[in-house]
C-alpha cells in the first residue's frame, strides 16, 4: 500500500479506496460534516455545498483516499493520506520542503462511533508507516475542543493557529521515530 507495511488492525482492514469507494466515502463525510454541524462545529460544512463526489473521486485517482472496513467489509472510516502538500497544506503550514506526511478528513462511519476507530487508525498509521523520520501533519478547526484534545492526547504537538473566526484551523504535528 505504497506508505504501509500492514494493512490491518484489530478486527479492521485497511486498503486504498477504488473509484468504485467513491460513494461511500462521500457518504462517510457527509454523516460526519451533519453530525459535527448538530453539534455546533463547521468543520466540514462545506462538504455539504462545496464538494461533489468529483473532488472525493479525485483525491481517490491520486491514490491518497484509504477506507478502513470490518472483516466483513462493512465501512468503519475514511481517511486522505499524502507525502505531498495540497493547496490546503500550504495555507496551513506554508510552502514545506521537509519530510511530512500529511492526514486529512479523517472520519468513522457513524454505525461505529464510539469505538475509538480513530485513535486506533492514528495509531495503526503511526505504527505502519515504512518511512522512517519526519512528521505526520494534520489540521482542525480550533472551534471544536473535543476533537482538539482528541489530537493533543494522541500526542500530536500543537504548532499554532492559521486564520481567525470561523476559518481559524489548529495545526498539529508529530515527530515520526
């Protein structure tokens, strides 16, 4: 899987989304952007008027989509993940020319809330990434403490704040061994 040496933890599967993904993992972005929204968080609220399944099918050509599946292959989560910056990467963290990779729209299905997938898919990242050095990335909006804390207590290193209001993002990163 090009980044990872194992592709499964727990009970769960991880491999690179295919077009065919393309639905469900919109799907898995959306429940997550209204669940967030019910929560007073905007996040991702855009997902609901900017982005068209065109933009998830996209990043799943570029390869960097993954989707975490039961055993059975039920979706559990999605994630982006790239060695490269995007446009977003470069307003958050500016033009980089370092080691990094870089973790987006990180999101559980919402049959499997509560169940600490995300911990478990950063870890399972952390722990399966065949390149040695640099850092794991990742961004979120500084309105939403939870998931704020959620970052912190996996040990990600909080670099600072990019814009303000409601378009301000808290940056994170963690040193890769």
């Amino acid at each position: 899987m090009e980044f990872f040496g194992n592709s499964t933890f727990d009970n769960y599967k991880v491999k690179k989304a295919t077009v065919s993904d393309s639905a469900l993992v919109f799907q898995i972005l959306r429940d997550a952007a209204s669940w967030l929204e019910d929560k007073g968080i905007s996040q991702w609220e855009h997902l609901h008027n900017d982005v068209t399944i065109e933009e998830i099918e996209e990043d799943i050509r570029e390869g960097i989509t993954y989707v975490v599946l039961t055993a059975e292959d039920e979706p559990v989560a999605t994630f982006n993940f790239s060695s490269k910056q995007n446009s977003w990467d470069v307003a958050m963290w500016g033009k980089r020319d370092d080691l990094a990779y870089y973790i987006h729209r990180l999101a559980v299905h919402k049959n499997h809330h509560n169940k600490q997938i995300g911990w478990k898919a950063l870890n399972w990242i952390e722990e399966n990434i065949e390149l040695e050095g640099g850092f794991l990335r990742l961004d979120c909006i500084a309105n939403n403490p939870v998931l704020n804390r959620f970052y912190q207590k996996a040990g990600y290193r909080f670099v600072g704040h990019v814009g303000e209001a409601e378009d301000k993002f808290s940056i994170y990163e963690k040193t890769l061994q």
